[in-house]
C-alpha cells in the first residue's frame, strides 16, 4: 500500500496550485507556479507587485491546495493535498523551480522577483470519497514521491490503445460480470482504476510497483490468473 504521506508527495511534483494568504484578515485565493524542494516544501517565484506577496509581507502564514488531474474521473475523487505553513524568503532553490518552470528563468533578472519557500507545519491529504487524513510533517518530509506517476500516462496509453481486451477481462472480473466497454483512467504503484460500462472501479496490485517492467508483470499475471495459465 501506498501512504498518505507517499500520495502527498506525490502530488507535489510541481505545476500549479492554489495559493491561500490572508488579507485584512480573509482568504485571499491566487494560482500559482510552484516546485517542491527535497523535502517536499513547495518553492515560489514571485513578485514584490503580486496581491499575495504583500499578503505574505504582512503576514506569512498561508497554506498551498494541489490537486491531480480528473480526466474522465469526478474532481472530488481524485487526490489533493494542503499544505499548510509559513512563507519565507529563501537563498536556495532557484535551480530547482527553474527546472520545473524553465519559462520562469525570463524572470530572474527583474528586481521585484524573488524565492519563497512554504516551510511546512500541517499536512492534509484527501484521496477521494472517504480517504482522507492529517498526516505528520516529519512523515510527510521522509516520504519518497510514488516512482511510478511518472510512467502513468504512458501505461494508460499503452493500456487503451493495445490491451483493450486485457480491461476487459480484469474489469469483468472484479464486478463480477461481464463488461463490453473498459478504459484505464489512473494508475499508480499500488494499483489502477478501470471506467467499465460507466462504473470505476479500483484494482489493486499484489505487490508494490516501483518500474515499468513491475508493472508489466503485475499485469501480466493479472491476466494470466483469470485465464487460469
């Protein structure tokens, strides 16, 4: 199984997510660009100019929703994370965002321009309908992002596009019936999910993944056992 802090880290890899800062004492909410440092501490390149910049001026404390992407999947059963803390200044870890965000580096010669790093107190992750938890920073900051989201949208591909009657077959057998339209919509290290006939359901792995060629296998013999090879 993969844990909620394994999950949280995941999520942030980097891109966007939604700033919260408080002005005169609101939520004021703002996107942004952000990358993690290597303890899964969002970073942020931002203007002196930007209406949340004074925020964190005046006050730093804030907090950073990142969220995974739906697809044909409903928003609110895809995974996201707060991250909740205080705003810094930070020396180090341009190269990092400027990896992430390469388009950023026009931006480093404008004076307005600086680091920020969301130095991390809460953590609260929601993995969909009745996933959810408050997990530890010190778990959060030790967890290893899951290495297989970065295969995911390639294996999904793959899975469509090539072993469609595999779906079939791994769908029909965990419903219990027999399905005539299978899709994978979301795979990790610790399984996938199949849209089959309308309905989604989640199929786990019997070990954990952590390469395409785990994968392959664990598919494999997925396949294999319902066809009694």
């Amino acid at each position: 199984m993969i844990s909620h802090a394994e999950f949280s880290r995941t999520l942030m890899r980097g891109g966007e997510g939604a700033l919260s800062t408080l002005a005169d004492g609101f939520p004021y909410g703002s996107l942004v660009q952000y990358a993690a440092d290597s303890q899964g501490q969002p970073l942020l390149f931002i203007s002196d100019l930007a209406e949340h910049t004074q925020n964190l001026l005046l006050d730093p404390r804030a907090s950073l929703m990142v969220w995974d992407q739906a697809g044909e999947l409903d928003p609110l059963a895809v995974g996201r994370v707060t991250l909740v803390g205080r705003a810094v200044k930070s020396s180090a870890g341009l190269d990092t965002y400027l990896e992430a965000h390469p388009q950023a580096r026009a931006y480093t010669t404008f004076k307005d321009f600086h680091l920020w790093r969301l130095e991390v107190e809460r953590v609260r992750y929601v993995g969909g309908f009745g996933q959810m938890s408050w997990v530890s920073t010190e778990e959060y900051k030790k967890a290893e992002p899951d290495p297989v989201a970065r295969l995911a949208a390639g294996v999904i591909s793959h899975m469509n596009e090539d072993h469609g009657d595999a779906l079939l077959l791994l769908a029909a057998k965990k419903l219990g019936q027999e399905v005539e339209q299978a899709r994978m919509l979301h795979c990790d290290g610790a399984g996938y999910s199949i849209k089959a006939d309308g309905q989604v359901v989640r199929i786990e792995f019997s070990q954990r993944c952590r390469s395409s060629e785990e994968l392959r296998q664990e598919f494999v013999r997925q396949v294999q056992a319902i066809r009694g090879r």
